[in-house]
C-alpha cells in the first residue's frame, strides 16, 4: 500500500518546496478526501493532533531527518510511482484546492473543523512541526 512520504513525495514533486506544517495539512487532506470520496484511506498511517493541527508521524520524522537539505525536495525512501491514477488524481484535486492557502491558514483550517482522522490516544499534543 502507498504510505505518507509517497504522497508527501508528489506534493513536493508537484509543488516544490513547501513547509512541514502545508506538507503535513496537505497530506491529511488528502487521506480526508480519498475516504469520503472512495470510502477508504489512499495511504497506510495514522495522524495525531499536534498543537499546529495533524501530523503523521511516519512523515514528519521521513521529512525532518531522510531529505538531502533543509528546503530538498526529495524525501528518501518516497515512492510517488507508487500512486495509481485515481489515487494521484486524489492528490491533485487536494493540491489544486488548498496549494494557495499559507501554512498558518491551513492550520487555522484544520483547527476549525471536526477530525475523525486522529487516533485516539493521540491526545498528547506536540508543541509544533519543525
């Protein structure tokens, strides 16, 4: 099954670089539509909530610690050829919809809704996604 930093790795491929709180927003967005368009989750994983909205933990550690610099792009490990069509189809839609919005609006979004996503011992909250 195609995991997080392989979604995480068509956001950047798409995008360029973007920060780990739009990654992470944009990631948990895209496991969002995928289950209420197709009833099923696009990518194995969990998300916590962390004082800055969703995180999954898997990509946050693949993102801070496997990528060549700072602002790489190429998080090692990612395969983004893992996505089928409907799946990258899932991720474009995400992107062509939320790509304008600014790291801190989409934590503000992600703050204002209801989640079902998070995992229920995941009331810890993190102080933020670095």
């Amino acid at each position: 099954m195609v995991k997080a930093i392989d979604v995480a790795q068509r956001i950047y491929d798409s995008l360029g670089w973007v920060d780990a709180w739009k990654l992470q927003k944009l990631t948990y967005y895209v496991q969002a539509w995928s289950l209420g368009w197709y009833g099923r989750p696009l990518f194995d994983g969990y998300f916590e909530a962390w004082v800055n909205g969703p995180v999954e933990p898997s990509l946050y550690q693949a993102n801070k610690n496997n990528r060549e610099s700072p602002k790489g792009t190429t998080i090692h490990g990612a395969d983004s050829s893992t996505l089928n069509e409907w799946q990258r189809a899932v991720v474009a839609s995400v992107i062509n919809y939320y790509a304008d919005f600014s790291s801190a609006a989409l934590v503000e979004i992600t703050h204002s809704e209801s989640c079902l996503l998070y995992t229920s011992d995941a009331a810890d909250e993190r102080s933020s996604v670095d």
